[in-house]
C-alpha cells in the first residue's frame, strides 16, 4: 500500500504527485534530498564493496568513524572490507554511515527483516535506544507488528 514509496517521498528520493513534505515546520516538498537532513536505512545495507567500512562512512563524514563504530558495536572494524561483513554488521555500518550525517529524522524501511529472528530483536533493541539517546526521531517501516511494538512510541497502520 505504498510504505516504502511514503518513505521515498519523504526523503526525496520520488516526487509527489500532491501535497507537501515537512520537517521542523519547513516545507522540504523542492529540496534535493541530500539537503533534506534525512537519513534512510534500507532492508539490505546500501554499501559499496570496493571501500573499506571507513570509506563507506566517510561518504558522510570524513571524521568520527571510530566513535560511530563503537557506537553501534563495531569498534575496530574500520579496515574491514564490507564483503565479509555478517548481515547485521553491514546493517550496523549503514546504520553508523546515516547516523554520522546527523539527520534531522531516520528513515528505516524494513532493515530488520532479512536478519534471523535472534539478531533482528537485538538491533532492533540496540537502533531504538542509540536513537532515543541522540534525541534523533525515526519511522519505521515493518509488516512485522512485534517489532512495531517493540521499537515505536507510535504506530501507525497502512492497509490499502
């Protein structure tokens, strides 16, 4: 029903047919997305396999890595090639990657779901409160209602 396509919206990755598109009370409908301060965390980790995880976070910053990785517990993994990277340590890195662009709001749209169910509840866990911490609001795209529960202040269900 167009969950992913509302997020894409959103980010300004696709246009909108009508409407209008705000943050801070800012209409961000005409802003290119990369002046949106928007950050989006896709099911499958967007990274490119000829850098290193300290080249892929240096598309958003060329400073803080180290800080970034130890955030979401992957302290020491800055030369390693993104190719043997677990799923969610390649989630963790793209998560440290959107993060280190210190967006005004995080768009996650399914990332915990090609992850085994163990893992999936325990990033989940780990995103939610590195989140709360950094005051940074987020919408979450799932069809799985518990980690909707287990990860929102507010939910809200789209059905068409």
């Amino acid at each position: 029903c167009g969950k992913s396509t509302l997020l894409r919206c959103i980010c300004g990755l696709e246009s909108l047919d009508s409407g209008t598109v705000r943050l801070n009370e800012i209409d961000i409908t005409n802003f290119e997305a990369e002046d949106r301060g928007i950050g989006l965390i896709f099911q499958r980790p967007v990274l490119y396999p000829h850098l290193s995880v300290s080249g892929n976070l240096s598309l958003a910053s060329k400073s803080g890595h180290e800080e970034a990785l130890e955030e979401v517990g992957l302290s020491g993994f800055e030369g390693r090639a993104v190719e043997n990277l677990s799923g969610g340590e390649g989630q963790r890195v793209a998560l440290a990657r959107a993060l280190l662009a210190e967006p005004d709001v995080l768009l996650l749209d399914e990332p915990f779901s090609a992850l085994d169910s163990d893992l999936s509840v325990r990033l989940l866990k780990d995103v939610r409160q590195l989140l709360k911490k950094r005051k940074c609001p987020a919408i979450l795209v799932t069809h799985n209602q518990k980690e909707a529960e287990m990860f929102s202040d507010r939910i809200l269900e789209m059905s068409g």
